[in-house]
C-alpha cells in the first residue's frame, strides 16, 4: 500500500502496531523472527554473518536489534533488505510469535523466550550464547525436537552465514522442518491443556496458593 509507512527495515518505537501491521502484510509462514534478548551482545563478526545470510536468503524476516547494535551491520545491509526486512528494537514477543506468518524463531535460547515459542508452536534455530542457554538448546533439538543449532565454526569462533541460511532453509523449508512444525504443534496443545481449567499447571497453582495460605 503506497500509504503504509511501516513497510521496509525500519526502527520502531515501542508500541504493537507497527509490527503486527507488517506481519499482518505477510502470507502465512513467510517470515522468520530473530531476537537475541536484552543482555547478549553479539560480535561485530557475527551480526555481519547473520546479516549476509538473510540479505541472501529469499525469506522476510523482523529482527529484534538494539539500537546500540546498529553499527554493526555491514554497509548498505538496511538499504538492501528494505523489501523483506523490518527492524525493531522492541515488539510484543508474544502475539509475534502467535502470529500465523511467522513460521521460524532464531534465537539465542534464553529460557523465557524458548518456553514462549515452544507454547507457541513455533520451530527455532538456536544460537545459543552463554550461561544456561546452550542446555536450552539441547532440549530444543534433542528433547523436545522442534529445532536445530546452528553450528560454531571453531576455526573462526562464529556461526558462519553459511551454517546460518543451512539452518534456516531446513527449518522453512526442509522436510526436517515439517516435522518440527508437526511436533511443535504437539507442544502448544500440551502447553494449552496444562494451564487450562483442571490441567496440570492450573492444579499445581492451585495446590502452591493452598499451602501457602495454610503455612
């Protein structure tokens, strides 16, 4: 739409609109969701691999970057992905990740946002960086099976974009990433069951307050 100042990479302030009014452009399953969490800082090396790896792939994607972050992208990256890129440094993770054209979570692994998209439904590729999140990872593609590491090259001591669009095309596109959607679905139903009336983390609640208030 000629009036829609939203399209294209773009910084936001935080409010919901302006990306889900860019998902909501998007046809179901086209777009991949990156964030990395609040504390983690990526090398310069590695935010450019990331970056040449989406301004490769033929995928829309909404990134979550800290503005103190921008610096790091190669030269000319924002201009060159403005079609199928938007760039924020906030957006309401959960309805991004409830939202039907989102169909791949790139991730650092941190346990919030891993248990918001396995909840969620949603696959991911995990990049896991420090402290508890590369046991997240594990269970994501090991236990849980609803996503894939992308792979350090240790020579280099980053994810090379290589790795990256491998990862990526699997999940968006492979019949590995099928399956992860088949599970990851499993995964959501559950998370619903366990929460709603009678389910098991509603009765666990329950039971918690109960002996709170009879300590």
């Amino acid at each position: 739409m000629k009036d829609d100042k939203d399209d294209g990479l773009s910084l936001s302030q935080p409010n919901n609109e302006p990306c889900m009014k860019w998902l909501d452009s998007k046809e179901i399953g086209a777009v991949i969701y990156m964030s990395f969490g609040s504390l983690a800082t990526l090398v310069e090396e590695q935010m450019e691999e990331i970056a040449l790896a989406l301004k490769k792939g033929n995928y829309y994607f909404l990134w979550v970057v800290r503005e103190s972050e921008i610096n790091k992208f190669p030269q000319s990256f924002v201009q060159d992905t403005s079609t199928k890129g938007l760039l924020v440094n906030w957006c309401p993770q959960l309805e991004v990740l409830n939202h039907k054209a989102v169909a791949c979570f790139m991730t650092h692994c941190g346990w919030n946002l891993t248990l918001e998209a396995l909840s969620l439904g949603v696959p991911m590729v995990a990049m896991p960086q420090w402290t508890d999140q590369p046991t997240n990872a594990k269970f994501i593609v090991d236990v849980w099976k609803v996503g894939i590491r992308a792979k350090i090259d240790h020579e280099k001591g980053i994810v090379t974009r290589e790795e990256i669009e491998m990862c990526i095309r699997e999940v968006m596109e492979g019949e590995r990433g099928n399956e992860m959607r088949r599970i990851s679905l499993k995964w959501k139903k559950l998370a619903k069951e366990a929460v709603d009336d009678d389910g098991s983390s509603d009765k666990n609640i329950e039971k918690f307050v109960a002996q709170l208030i009879s300590s």
